[in-house]
C-alpha cells in the first residue's frame, strides 16, 4: 500500500506570535490543515506528536484516537511521525494520521513541554485545588462509581486481597503475606475513599523485551510468544475532563481495538493482566472491555472469578498492589504475560494460550492493549 | 471571603493568551465558559476552537456558577498549601462542562458532601488570579 499526504498547514502567522500559548501553535496548524484537506478532528483517528504529549493535541482537538505516536527525538522526530504513519496506516492501525508542530520559542508563550509547564491546563486547572497526582486523582471517579452501581468499600478492598492470594504464589512478589478485607479497611487513610492497601507500591526495577519476526522466532532459545493484536488510545490529561469518570475511553477504545485485530471473543481469554495503580483499575478494565458489564466486576471479583482457580485469572504476579510497582508498571505485566505465555510463571495458569495484556498511561490519560499467543495465529 | 481549608498560598498556573478570558472573569466575580456558534457545544477548559467540531467560531459567556457535586477524594497526605484532610472535587455545572474545585463552607468528611448536592461558585482571591471555588447552596436558590 502507498500512503498519501493529503492535508498540509502551516499556522496562521509566522515569525512573532505572542498571542498564542504553544497547544494553541499546534491546534492553529491543525485546523489549516484540516481546512487544507476538507475534514474535520472527528476525522482524525491517528495522533503524531513531539514537544507536546499526543494526550494534550488529541484532548485539546476533540480526536479520539486509536493509534498514538510521540516518538520525541529532536526536530527530526516528525520525519519518524511520518514514517511510523505509514506503517500503521499500512497496517490498518489508523485511516487518517494528523502530525502536528507547534513551538512558541520565540515568544515563550505556554511552553510547557510534555510534562506541562506553568501555562498548562493541567496547572492552570487542577494544581491548584491541592492535587497530588495519583493518589488523589486517579482515584476521584471511585466515589461517583459506588453511587452508580452500589459498589461496597468491601468489595473494593476486594480487589487488594485477592492480588494478594496471587502474589503469595510469586517469590519475587514485594509483599506475600495474606490479607483480609478488614486488613485492608483498617491501613491507613490516604484519600478516602482509598487506603494504603488499595494504592500501588513504589519499588524499583525495570525489564525489557525483544521482538522479531515470527520466522525468525524460530530461531531464539525460547518459545516464541506471538502478539496476537493490539490497540491503543489517548483520552484527556485532566482527569476532571473524562467524559465519564466511571470508565476510560482510552480503555474502550484499545481493548476493542486490540480483541478486533485478534479476532479473539471474551471467551478465548485464559489470562489477563490489568495495570493496578490503584484497586479500581481492574474493575474499570474488566467492564471497559466488556468481560464484565456496567456495575458487575465488583461481584465478580468478589465471587472469586479473578482469583487462583478462577475463571479468569487476573494480575497474576500480585500486580501494581502487591507485586511491584516502579512508576510505568505496564512493563510488568507485559512481563508477566509472556511468562504465562512460556508456561514458566510462579502462579501459572494451566493450559493459558491467550494472555490479554491492558496497559494505562497518566490517570486515565492513555492506554495500551496487546493480546499474546503461545500458538502462531 | 470563602473560608478555605488552605494555609499557604495555592500553586497557580499562568494564564495563557486562550484562558486570559477565564482568569479576568474570575477577577470579575464570574465563570466564564465557551460556547461554539456553529454547533452549540458548551466546554472547559478554555481554547480558542471547539472540541466537538473544529470550528474556530466560538465565544465566551458568563455561566450561572451553579452545579453539583458529582465526585471527590478527600486527601490525608500533607499538601504544604492546605490543612489536611482536604476534599478535592470534580463539579458538574449546569451548563454542562466539569471542572476540578474544593468544596468551601463544608465539613470536608464524607458525611457533609454528599454527591449530587447542589453547588455554587465562590472566588478566592489569590492576588494575581481568582480561583474559582464552590459551595452548598439551596437547591431553590
């Protein structure tokens, strides 16, 4: 396949610009562009960006996504945009890709680089109000949740004793004592409604993967784990701005898009991991991706379903609670995945040939989806 | 004059050329939104285009300040600008959009914000910027 460019802007003004903060510079381009190639954001469904995060260009324009690039190396990085375009254009990962620049050096106006200076959204509208990144904001949707489905500060707790049961099966597992509900509800308060026991570890670590062909694969020591499918998606980098704060539209979009390219069913799922930052995590991955519907992974979890022996075996190395958590856990779980995958986990599932692995970036900012295989498609 | 769970000056942002609109209407007493002329949608944070459309054409309005309590966390950590613990909001308005706030004039305990309950919107001087903060009110008011 031949991949086009059919849209191509500059902003407005060029040279002095001090009445535009550096989102408003890629916004402006943007919108030339898309004047320039007769469409609007909704069209949009790729995202390629540098200096800023993909998370800000996609919420400030209105896209939602299902391919993500913010490869950041310098000023070549929009040849990279165009190139990884083009393969995932190819690959059938986006129809229509939009690469934006934008940069106030001149002016120094809002530049805030990736992690969001003082003319940000995010320090213009949620720093103030005492937020303390994750522990107060990934958690700030719990509450509206348990008003809307009638989910228990038990079953919530829930969800850290039953990581607990599968960390205790892991020698590697930070913490492998058993704990019980009341343990849960009764360590410490950190932002109600969430304790000590349902907020991730901060430990250290790292890991890494390598991928090749599935020719090639062949040729490596191990048995090869497929990538089955895939899916990504951005949503917002306020969590205040979630479109509904009881379910992430990044998890929608990546996990349906990641089940699609697979051509897998909910069935076919023998093993799951569900980045756990935070206990609620998992049940917004569970019902976001439709193993579980509106309101019911709380009863689910509970009833034992997640759990060693269970029908569908969830964080199985203990996860972000009880495992490890080093900041970007989502290389974790990969890891853990693929030991599922080889046979060769401390909590092995039996006869796992179907791992699906969800990832999430920011506070429901991003996420990343990728189905493993232990048999070629 | 609100009165605020804080003790030390708030971490502000700076207002950029597409939210100076914003921050002069909190200095003025109001909240302001944006809505868009060609399709009507209403939203948040401030931009200088409209999120649902693309559309360039788009305005600023005042909004009533009234809304709800739709979600919220109380933090127990030590913030050095707050005395803790201190709720941290999200307030759906009645013009649709949400914003992050603190709830003023409440107990900050589960038991005093109860979601749902109407709010509205109080500003706290801060010297150069106002912020925006809210309170219970009378559902009739």
């Amino acid at each position: 396949m031949t991949v086009a460019i059919v849209g191509a802007a500059e902003t407005t003004e060029l040279g002095r610009i001090p009445d535009m903060s550096q989102i408003q510079l890629h916004a402006d381009a943007a919108l030339n562009a898309f004047a320039d190639a007769g469409i609007r954001a909704r069209d949009i469904d790729g995202v390629a960006t540098a200096g800023e995060s993909p998370v800000n260009i996609a919420h400030y324009l209105g896209i939602a996504p299902r391919w993500v690039d913010g490869s950041s190396v310098g000023g070549c990085s929009f040849m990279l945009h165009v190139r990884h375009a083009a393969a995932a254009i190819e690959a059938g990962y986006a129809h229509t890709v939009l690469i934006t620049h934008g940069e106030s050096g001149r002016s120094g106006v809002g530049r805030g680089g990736r992690g969001g200076g003082g003319g940000s959204l995010l320090a213009q509208f949620e720093s103030p109000y005492g937020s303390m990144g994750p522990t107060t904001m990934f958690t700030i949707g719990v509450l509206r949740y348990m008003k809307q489905y009638g989910m228990t500060h038990e079953q919530l707790a829930m969800v850290a004793v039953v990581q607990r049961e599968w960390a205790g099966m892991n020698p590697r597992a930070s913490y492998r004592d058993p704990i019980t509900v009341d343990d849960v509800l009764n360590s410490r308060m950190i932002a109600y409604p969430f304790h000590l026991l349902e907020c991730c570890l901060v430990t250290d670590g790292g890991g890494a993967l390598i991928l090749t062909s599935a020719e090639r694969a062949a040729d490596f020591p191990h048995k090869p784990v497929y990538i089955l499918g895939s899916g990504e998606s951005v949503e917002t980098p306020m969590v205040s701005q979630m479109k509904d704060l009881t379910s992430s539209q990044a998890f929608r979009i990546a996990g349906s898009e990641a089940m699609r390219s697979a051509g897998i069913n909910h069935g076919d799922v023998d093993h799951m991991m569900v980045y756990d930052a935070f206990a609620h995590l998992p049940i917004w991955g569970l019902e976001d991706l439709g193993f579980c519907g509106r309101g019911e992974a709380p009863a689910f979890i509970e009833d034992g379903n997640t759990r060693p022996g269970g029908t569908l075996p969830l964080n199985t190395n203990g996860g972000g609670l009880s495992y490890m958590h080093s900041g970007m856990y989502g290389m974790y779980a990969l890891q853990e995945s693929v030991r599922q995958m080889r046979g060769t986990a401390p909590a092995q599932v039996p006869g796992a040939a179907v791992s699906l692995c969800l990832g999430v970036g920011g506070m429901f900012a991003a996420s990343g989806c990728i189905v493993m295989g232990n048999e070629l498609p | 004059m609100a009165d605020s769970p804080r003790r030390r000056p708030r971490p502000l942002g700076q207002p950029t050329p597409e939210t100076q609109h914003f921050w002069d209407g909190t200095k003025a007493g109001e909240l302001r939104l944006q809505r868009c002329n060609d399709c009507g949608h209403v939203y948040f944070p401030p931009r200088s285009l409209c999120p649902a459309c693309s559309s360039r054409n788009v305005d600023v309005f005042s909004a009533s300040g009234k809304g709800k309590l739709l979600s919220y966390v109380i933090n127990h950590r030590p913030h050095p600008s707050f005395d803790g613990p201190y709720a941290i909001a999200v307030v759906e308005l009645d013009e649709g959009p949400t914003m992050l706030s603190n709830i003023v004039d409440c107990d900050q305990s589960p038991e005093a914000l109860v979601l749902d309950m109407p709010l509205e919107v109080t500003f706290e001087d801060n010297g150069d910027l106002a912020v925006p903060l809210f309170r219970p009110r009378e559902s009739q008011s």
